[in-house]
C-alpha cells in the first residue's frame, strides 16, 4: 500500500483519485487550497436579495463528449457511468447576426439530395475523414500550413472565420500556432461525437462525484487555506511529502500527482535547483494556451431558447471578405481590449432549470482574452473586460441590464489568482511541439512525483479543455497499473 497525495481537485487531481481509490490499494489524500471542489470545473452558489439560491460555474461551461469521451470513462471504470447525467446540446452559430447553423442545415439537406459526380469535399468533411492514427501526422504543422495546403494542392475551400473560430473556443490558439494533428482530433470528435452537452447540477458535478469515489472508497479529501500545499519536500532526488497550511505541517507520502499546474509546481512548489538545468529550461519554454474569461448573468426574464451559441458580434470586417478574415483580426490585435468580443454563451439554466429561481435565467459567457499565451492585464483591464463581455452580450439583447439580478464575472487576473496557470483557460498549449509525444510528459524527473492536468499527457493525451486533465487521468493511472505503482521500475 502506497501512501498517495494529490495536489488540487480539479478533472485531473480529482479523476486520478477516483481511479486509484476505486482499487481500494492504497491510502489517499487529496488536498485542495480552494474552499471550491473542481478546480476550473468547479461551481458554487450566490443568494439573491430575496434569499433566493443561483448556482454559477467557474469557467468551463460546455463538454465536447460528456459520457460518450474521457470524462464519462473514468466514470465507467469506476463503476459509476450514471454518477453524472448529461443533457446533450445542439450548439447554434450566429455570425455577426447571421444564424449560420439553419443555414448548414439547408446546404447539408441540399447536399444529401446532390449526384455523388457533383458533390465536392469540404474541409470540414476531409478534417472528419481523417483516420485517427493519421492525425499525429499532422501534429508538427500548423493549422495554418495544413489549410494553405487543402487549398492549393487539393483545391478545398477553408473558411478563416470559422475554422479559427473554432481554434479559438475549442484550444484558445491560432490558425498560426496550433497544431493541425490536435485540431483534427479535437474537431472531429466534438463533431461526429454529437454528444456536446452539460452536466445537471452544474460542472461540478463531475469532480464532486470523481471526489465521492475517492471518500467511499476509504479516501480523505481536504480543502480550504489549511489544505494548501506550500511545499513539496525532496530528500535524495525523491518525494518525501509535503508542508500544508499557514503552520507548514508535514505530511508523508511516497507518491505525489500534482494537478496544481506544471510551472507552479516545478519551480514554487519544489524549486528550480531540484532540477536538472535542461529541465528548467524546458517547463521555462512551455508556452500556455489561451486565456480566457467569463461573464455570469442571472436574469429575471428569460432571452434565449439555445442551450449553446457560439457568437461573433457585428464589427469591422475591414473590407475583407468574412470568408477569409481570421478571428484574430477582428479581436486581438494589438494588445487594447476591444469594444465587443466573440463569446460562447451557454444558457446554463436551459439544460438544468434547477440552477435559477423559477421564471429566470442564467447565461454564461466564455471569451478568449489572449490567444496563444496569456498576459498580465491589471485588475482595471480586467474590469475593461467585463464591459466588453456585457457591451456584446447587449448587442443581442438591449434591455438585458433591466432584468439583471446577479452579475458575477471570472477574468483572468482572478482565475490566475485563484487557480494558478497564469490564467490560462486549459494549461499547456496545444501548439507545434506541445502536443502528442512532444506533450510534457507526466513522470517528472523526481522519483514519487507525477503531473495530472491539462498541462501534461501521455504520447496521446489530446482533447479540448477539460478532455485533457480526464485522459490524463486516465492515462497516469494505467501507467501506474501496468507499474505496479513500483517507484524503481517506473522511475528506473
Ligand atoms: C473561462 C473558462 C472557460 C472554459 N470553458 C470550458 C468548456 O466550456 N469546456 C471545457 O471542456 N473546458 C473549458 N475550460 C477549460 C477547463 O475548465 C480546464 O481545462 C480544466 O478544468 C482544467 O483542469 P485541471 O485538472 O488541469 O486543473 P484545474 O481545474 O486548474 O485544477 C487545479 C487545482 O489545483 C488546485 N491547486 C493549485 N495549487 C495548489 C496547492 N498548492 N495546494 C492545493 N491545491 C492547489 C487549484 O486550486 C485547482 O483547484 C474553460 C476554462 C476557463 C478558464
């Protein structure tokens, strides 16, 4: 029996301890700083001035494969598939005022009824024909390469706005910077998975019932200031275990998986000298995926029907074809914030009416602050941002400020505050040279200390936003079971 301490509860923290504690072998501790269980996923709840209870997510608000992908696995490899039940969504498109999606639906329809000699492939169908194996092809060229090619060597139309729309919300990186390999995986799982949807109960939902697994099967979970580690403790190039609280007690352990993020950990939580020099320098060069931020609405009168939306607001094309401009023109140049944003708006209460007072609504927003790396905005920026997300949310519904009740907003500033990677929306970037064998491994150099989170994998963890601390769940704990959890053998 191995004496375990996870760090964070987050999908990966808590994943990982779900599928050791389900074996019932080894002794487990999960220790989270936050009074909040989950991480990025987590939810909570805020009272009304009538007394009335709303329940919020903190960042994510939308899974691609809910019970059919990583998250639902580690579910089923616990014995618990319906731990968590999931309301699929059907996400709407509306393009600067233009509902995109009942315009696909027309083309498809038309399409189906096309001689097969008339039809020609779109890039949307060649990015879906893929065989899966081949996508690790394509993981050291660039989005950005991989359409210049469909285009000019197989004459294939690329839409820029869409697809770096879809760049943007599904990895918060660039046609120029994301790895094709990944897009193509996470596109065409998220669509031909067609099993978008949202947890009842909120996100939460998922790490809370990963942690009821890890507490029925014998586990202990702390968290709040007391639970915070403040130290991990390295005796002869091993874990020895770490100091938690303000009165640093010392806690044993023989194995310790890290969810707190990977740069955190390396060089606050142990310290650069613990490392070799080409180890430091190789979590230095790591480049974080996008930031991000969402703005929290619960409204007394409800505005939308969708349960998902994914909106480009009415702006400057600047004489461009919409065809051709990419998101990142429209919103991210420079480093002013705009006056409107592109936001995912998840009506959070359409899947789950529990979460609002009755005859009310909530709406979710999730924005892109930063592509392909994140930024230091000052809390007044980060105020800025706030506007920007109600000003857009304003152009779909104008009188929506006279029905506000609750307006919570999460930025970057306080999510790097509150839950490390310097606000970045999901971790490692998922760029040329970040992704499939190239992803930060999860055995770090010091024997007893492995990372499970969105900024480590195995050769094959992939997937978008909280897919990849799930399959890196999954994958640590295979690797820890094919091992025997042996330090010697892993670490030899
Ligand atoms: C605004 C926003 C919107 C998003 N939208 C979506 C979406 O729609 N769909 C989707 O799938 N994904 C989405 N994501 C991404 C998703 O939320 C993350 O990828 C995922 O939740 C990250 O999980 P993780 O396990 O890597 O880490 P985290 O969730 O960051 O968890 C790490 C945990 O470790 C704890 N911790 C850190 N240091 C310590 C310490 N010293 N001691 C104790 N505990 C510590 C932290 O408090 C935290 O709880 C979104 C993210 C953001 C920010």
């Amino acid at each position: 029996m191995k004496k375990i301490i996870i760090i964070g509860s987050g999908i990966g923290g808590s994943g990982i301890g779900a599928l050791i504690a389900n074996k019932k072998e080894h002794e487990i501790l999960l220790l989270e700083k936050s009074n909040l269980i989950g991480g990025r996923c987590a939810s909570y709840k805020r009272k009304d001035d009538k007394g009335r209870e709303w329940v919020f997510d903190v960042g994510c608000h939308i899974f691609s494969t809910c019970d059919k992908g990583p998250l639902g696995e580690i579910l089923r490899r616990c014995g618990k598939p319906n731990a968590v039940k999931w309301i699929y969504t059907r996400p709407e498109v509306n393009m600067m005022g233009a509902e995109v999606t009942k315009r696909k639906r027309l083309r498809k329809r038309r399409r189906e009824t096309e001689k097969p000699e008339e039809k020609k492939m779109s890039a949307i169908d060649y990015i879906n024909s893929i065989p899966f194996e081949e996508t690790f092809n394509y993981d050291d060229l660039t989005l950005e390469e991989f359409f210049n090619d469909l285009r000019e060597n197989k004459g294939i139309k690329v839409n820029n706005l869409l697809f770096s729309m879809s760049s943007c919300i599904m990895l918060g990186t660039s046609l120029a910077a994301t790895s094709a390999g990944e897009f193509i995986r996470c596109f065409a799982s998220n669509y031909l998975g067609k099993a978008n949807g949202y947890p009842m109960g909120g996100t939460g939902a998922v790490p809370e019932a990963y942690c009821s697994i890890i507490e029925e099967n014998g586990g202990k979970i702390l968290n709040g200031t007391e639970a915070e580690v403040k130290k991990i403790i390295i005796d002869n190039d091993q874990v020895k275990g770490v100091e938690i609280g303000p009165n640093k007690e010392f806690i044993e352990a023989d194995l310790i998986i890290a969810n707190s993020d990977i740069k955190t950990t390396v060089f606050k939580l142990i310290g650069g000298e613990y490392f070799s020099k080409e180890y430091v320098e190789y979590i230095k060069s790591l480049q974080w995926g996008g930031q991000g931020c969402s703005l929290k609405i619960g409204i007394n009168k409800p505005v939308i029907e969708h349960k998902c939306l994914n909106y480009i607001p009415k702006v400057d094309i600047k004489g461009k074809n919409l065809n051709e401009i990419e998101i990142k023109e429209l919103f991210y140049e420079g480093d002013t914030i705009p006056e409107l944003i592109s936001m995912l708006i998840v009506p959070i209460s359409n899947s789950d009416p529990s979460l609002a007072p009755e005859g009310c609504q909530i709406l979710h927003s999730v924005s892109v602050t930063k592509l392909d790396g994140t930024k230091e905005w000052t809390e007044k920026e980060e105020n800025q941002w706030e506007k920007t997300c109600l000003n857009t949310f304003l152009t779909l519904w104008p009188d929506l400020e006279e029905h506000i009740v609750l307006k919570e907003f999460m930025g970057p500033w306080r999510l790097a505050k509150s839950f490390g990677k310097e606000g970045a929306g999901v971790g490692i970037g998922q760029i040329v040279n970040q992704v499939g064998e190239k992803r930060p491994s999860m055995v770090s150099p010091i024997k007893g200390l492995c990372f499970c989170s969105g900024d480590a994998g195995g050769s094959r963890g992939w997937g978008i936003g909280t897919e990849l601390p799930a399959r890196s769940a999954l994958e640590l704990h295979e690797l820890l079971e094919k091992n025997e959890y042996d330090l010697d053998k892993i670490w030899s």
